[in-house]
C-alpha cells in the first residue's frame, strides 16, 4: 500500500479527527500569521484566527462531503458493473 492510499484509508476511517486536526492547525497558523504582519490586541487576533480556521474548516467539509458522494457512486457503479 503506497503513503496516499494509506493516508486516503486513515482520513476516511478518521473523519472528524481529521477535521479537527486541520482546524487546531488552521487556528494556530492563523495566529501565527496575524502575529507576525499586524499590531492587533491578543483577543482580535484570536476572532481573526477563529474566522479563518470555521472558513478552513467548511472548505474541508464541503471536500468531505464531495469526496463521500463521488465515492458512493463508484461503488454503486462498480456493484452494478459486478452483477
């Protein structure tokens, strides 16, 4: 099994892990980033990062959601295919 397809199998056994996974780091990039390039007060920073990780994390999500159809129509095409 190559590194993608087992990444591929571990995502899709773990789902909200992953999404979980990508938001913590969305929020930690994002504070990282505002950090560095503007002077605001900690709590703004804090709103601007947890605005950019929920925007992150419905991208995510919407992908989740294509990937799972796109996925349960191969398999019905692959079960009708078989039969």
């Amino acid at each position: 099994m190559d590194t993608v397809e087992s990444i591929r199998s571990w995502v899709s056994t773990h789902k909200l892990t992953s999404i979980g996974a990508i938001w913590a780091s969305a929020i930690g990039a994002s504070m990282a980033y505002t950090g560095s390039r503007t002077a605001l007060k900690p709590s703004l920073r804090l709103i601007h990062a947890r605005m950019h990780a929920q925007a992150l994390t419905l991208a995510v999500l919407s992908g989740a959601a294509a990937y799972h159809y796109y996925d349960k129509s191969c398999r019905k095409q692959e079960e009708a295919a078989s039969a």
